[in-house]
C-alpha cells in the first residue's frame, strides 16, 4: 500500500485500528465532510484530503497559473534575441547539431520578425508579443531551459509530471498533495482546455498520489472553450435529495470496507461526488463571467473574436486563483509550424498576446501577482536552422521560459544561448531544476515532498533538480 512521507503526514502516528472502527468513530464519515465545510464557510472538512497542508518553510507564493503553449513556441522568434542569427542566415550551423533530432533541418534561418527593447530592463522582444513586452519589468526569463525528449509525448511528459516515460503525477497533483486547497468548496487542481494527446491525461493525473489530488478538467477535447464548464453543477436534484444521496453512498460504503478493507479507488469515487456537491456553492458562478467590469473584458481581450477564446481561459484562471485553487493551468496550442512559421506563429501570437498581458496586470491590479507565480511556455523551442520552405523544427536543447510574480526576480534573465539559439551556454536550467524551484517558491523542498509506493520513495524531481536561487527575489 502506498503511503505518504516527508509531508504534512510526517510526526504522525498512523491508525492501528481498522478501517471500519475508523469509519464508525467518525460518525457520518464521508458524508459529514461536505456539510461541515459548507457550514463553516471556507474551513477545512476535517480529514479530507484536499484539507490545507504546512509548507516546509516560508512560501513567497501561494497558487500557480501554467500558461502552457503546447506544441512548442520559437524561442528566437519570441523572447531570445540573435544577431548573429540574423546576420548568418542562410548559412550552415558551424558547429555539430545533437546526435539525435526529431527530423532534419537545415541552414540558419533569421527570425521573421523584428525585435526591440521594451521597459526600463530593455528586455528584446519579438513584434509578436507588443502587449506582453510592455510587462517585461514584471518578467523574469529563463534563457537555457532544457529537456531531454525530442517527441511531442515524451517532451510534454517530462514538463508535467518530471518523467518522460513512465507513470508519474503531475507537477500540479504534486503540489495539490503538498499544500491541499485554500477552499475546501473547489478543487487544488484545475486544467483548462488541455489537449488530448501527447500523453492526454497523464499531464494532469494523481498516478500513484491519491486520486483527489489529480486535476479537474474544464474543457478540451474538442470542446469550445466558451462552452466548456463543469458538469452536473446545480442540477435538477434538490441539495438535500443529493445530501442524502451521499450520506446512503457513505452507510454503503462503511458496510463494504467494513468486509473488504482498504479501498482507495472506492473512497475516491466518494470522496469526487462530496466534492462535486460541495462545488455547488461556489463554481457556478465562478464560470459565468457576466459580472465583470467591461474594462476587464476589454482587458483581456474577450471584446474580440481573435482573443476571446484564450482570453476566457485567462480569466477563468485569475476568478479560481483568487478563491483558492492552488494551480490552474490553460492550454493553447498548436504551436508546432515544421513548416508556414510565419503565418501560423503570427496568428497564434496574435490569439494569446493581449489575454496574458491583460492576466498580469489584472493579478498586479488587485495584489495578487505578489503571491501568484505566473509560468510561461511549451514543451519546447524549436530549432534556429531551417526545415521545409518556412519551419523549425523541435528543439529541447536550449529554450526560453518566463515566470512573474510569486517571489521571482522583476526585470531579470538568467541564463544564455549560444548566439543562434541552439545551444544553453550559461546558467542552463534542466526541467527537474524548474520543478525544484517552483516548489521552492511556494515553500515546499522537492528533496522532502515524497511518496512511498512500490517499495521506494517517489518526488517530482526523482533523483535530480536544484533549486535555481539567482531568480529569487
């Protein structure tokens, strides 16, 4: 049986009795758990699992929104400025390319686009992103990310859950197990619009961590975003036929562990319909948008049809931060232009550009960029050599990220390319170092959050990771 350590369980002496004497000493079990937290307002349902956790230390943030463009944006068609690109497109790459790539590329190819200083960092930014360059002093780059997977599956995984091969949960049902939810009323984990492949559930599943910690789909699939919301929310069914619903589920699920025994899968299913009832009181009207400010939906840009889309993820993602989901992540994509760059980044640049920066400035307005970590970008960048008439292809050697907010340093970028982009020469940070230092910052030690199953002890990091501190503010 899997069991949790070096967590907020750490000290505590496990229960020696059975599971059913445990059930019978809490009296409506389960089914107690929604209504006192629906009583007691934003309290915690004593026992569950989603109940708020210590952090290891001080945390400089408390909630996190991904902004993950899937498919892999150009890291020099948007935040890694090369002259020498540039300067030698057209070129052979003078010096060897890795010994495994994705396909072939190539001579150099110069970015389509121009770039300029924005902000009082003099940040380059590429013309794709005006709007998001005009928050550059809020910003803080990392240069030299690098993965190891050149495939879509594989790179996506490696991001999500620190694996790009095996089973693993993800960086936000990691974080929901460490820090559980700031309402008891919502779930830790939200995931806006994810894509459906390249690993598909797997980026936002528990795996082996308890099924309340996976994430919360809003969307994707195939389903509009505007349309997307959570089903079964405020249904035909009065709130006390369903509270007694739930309290039979409970009386027929202390009778079957009572017989069987432990059963996780049983009690999770138990403890998703008490959730689901709970979300009752406050989801709804968390999706509807209606009462927002006109200045707001100008902001982020639902007033327009390019934007609108991308522009409700962002929204929605600011209105569950702010109540206490503790990661949130929304999904654009297709970021992938093995050929059309030109067209194809521009239009999706075009989608994304003003809903992030209406994000942040909304997050700083109310005084929430403080505490939110803000984490920007996709699997991986693509190469600065060319493949087709006018593509890149993927690249996981060297790639730009950015974080605001939560405790990073404004106006700053660490680490650096080689002068095309291809290589990390300085300062690089691997994936594993991106998890250990997002965990860092909301006060959890990735080498202490761990989770024994199978007979050894598992963390996001596995075996590796550092937490970058020349970020830190």
């Amino acid at each position: 049986m899997s069991t949790p350590i070096g967590n907020r369980g750490l000290g505590k002496r496990p229960w020696n009795g059975s599971r059913r004497a445990w059930l019978e000493r809490s009296a409506l079990g389960f089914g107690s758990l929604a209504m006192l937290s629906m009583l007691g307002g934003k309290g915690q349902g004593a026992g569950s699992a989603l109940a708020a956790g210590i952090p290891h230390f001080a945390p400089r943030a408390r909630r996190v929104i991904f902004l993950f463009m899937h498919g892999g944006p150009s890291h020099v068609d948007t935040f890694d400025y090369k002259p020498g690109l540039e300067r030698d497109s057209g070129k052979p790459l003078p010096f060897a390319k890795p010994r495994v790539q994705f396909a072939q590329t190539g001579n150099l190819r110069r970015s389509p686009w121009g770039f300029r200083p924005y902000g009082q960092s003099g940040a380059m930014v590429s013309e794709l992103f005006p709007e998001v360059g005009a928050c550059v002093d809020d910003l803080c780059f990392l240069k030299a990310v690098h993965g190891t997977n050149e495939a879509h599956g594989g790179a996506l995984l490696k991001l999500h859950t620190g694996s790009d091969a095996l089973v693993r949960p993800s960086m936000g049902a990691w974080i929901s197990y460490g820090l559980g939810t700031e309402n008891a009323n919502l779930p830790s984990f939200l995931t806006i619009n994810p894509t459906m492949g390249h690993g598909g559930v797997a980026n936002w599943a528990s795996a082996f961590l308890p099924a309340a910690h996976q994430g919360t789909r809003i969307g994707g699939g195939g389903t509009p975003v505007e349309k997307a919301t959570l089903s079964n929310l405020g249904g035909a069914w009065d709130p006390a036929v369903q509270r007694a619903q739930l309290d039979l589920l409970g009386d027929l699920q202390r009778e079957h562990l009572g017989l069987t025994g432990p059963d996780r899968d049983l009690e999770a299913r138990i403890e998703s319909f008490e959730l689901a009832f709970r979300m009752q009181t406050e989801a709804p009207e968390i999706l509807g948008l209606e009462g927002e400010t006109e200045a707001t939906r100008k902001l982020y840009g639902l007033d327009e049809p390019r934007t609108a889309s991308f522009a409700r993820q962002c929204l929605l993602a600011r209105r569950f931060s702010e109540r206490g989901v503790r990661f949130v992540q929304v999904t654009h994509g297709y970021w992938d232009q093995h050929d059309d760059l030109t067209r194809d980044h521009g239009r999706l640049a075009g989608e994304v550009d003003r809903p992030i920066a209406g994000l942040l400035r909304d997050l700083k307005a109310r005084g929430l960029l403080d505490e939110t970590l803000v984490l920007w970008g996709g699997e991986f960048g693509r190469t600065p050599t060319l493949q087709g008439a006018d593509g890149r292809d993927h690249h996981p050697h060297a790639f730009t990220m950015w974080m605001a907010g939560g405790g990073v340093k404004p106006g700053f970028s660490f680490g650096q390319t080689d002068e095309y982009g291809f290589y990390g020469v300085t300062d690089k940070v691997h994936v594993h170092d991106l998890h250990a230092t997002m965990l860092a910052l909301l006060g959890l030690d990735h080498e202490r959050l761990t989770y024994r199953h199978g007979g050894r002890d598992f963390r996001l990091t596995d075996v590796a990771g550092r937490v970058v501190t020349e970020i830190l503010a």
